[in-house]
C-alpha cells in the first residue's frame, strides 16, 4: 500500500511541474464607448468583449450577437484581430478587423465599425 502512494505523490508532483508549462496566457477585456451610458447616464455600456489567446494566436470577440473567433496577430504597438489569407501565418498575408493598441487600450482601427467616439477596454 505505501508503494501505491507513494507512486501517486510521484505522479501528482509531476503533473504540477508540468502543467506548469502548459499553461496558455489568456488577456481578457471589456470595452466600451467613451460617453455611452445605460439609461440613466451612471456606467458605459459594454460593447463587446475580447479575449485573447498569446500563447495559441487566437481570439474571440464577444458581442451580444455571439462569438467571433480570429486569429491574433501580437505586433510591438497592437493585438491584432483578423484572419490570415493563407495558410503560412505571415505577417503580409493578415487582414486585421480590430487593433487594441497595447499602452492605451483603445481601439486604433475597427474595419466594420464607425470610430465616431473613441473606444477603450478596460483589461479585467
């Protein structure tokens, strides 16, 4: 019986060390209008939400509608959402539909939204 536990000690410690690794970085955000509240004007209201995957290059974008998953693109300034055009995953053959910049947490580009207010996310 101590052989037993003793192999499952072993095999607890080695999954704990190699989780570890394993780990992916998920960022997740909120982000919202500047100046676009609820019906009484106290907080601004959520336009979608953005979770992005660092380590698999991979993101979703949360909207009331539903998920839309994009590939990520991690540039110096930006997180880039969109989708390659190929299967190489070269940085000349990706169409970005959002970019967050990554000081500011605003959106410096949305291709299928009108920027009439700034837009920032707020990094939970």
């Amino acid at each position: 019986m101590a052989h037993v536990d003793m192999i499952k000690k072993i095999a607890i410690i080695l999954f704990l060390v190699f989780s570890s690794f394993i780990r992916a970085d998920l960022i997740k955000f909120q982000c919202f209008m500047a100046g676009v509240g609820d019906s009484w004007g106290n907080k601004p209201k959520v336009l979608f939400s953005l979770t992005l995957g660092v380590e698999t290059k991979k993101a979703i974008q949360t909207l009331k509608k539903g998920n839309l998953e994009m590939d990520l693109l991690v540039t110096k300034d930006h997180y880039e959402l969109g989708m390659y055009t190929d299967g190489t995953k070269s940085k000349d053959r990706f169409i970005p539909v959002i970019k967050l910049n990554k000081e500011t947490f605003n959106i410096d580009y949305a291709k299928y939204m009108d920027l009439v207010a700034p837009i920032t996310c707020l990094k939970l």
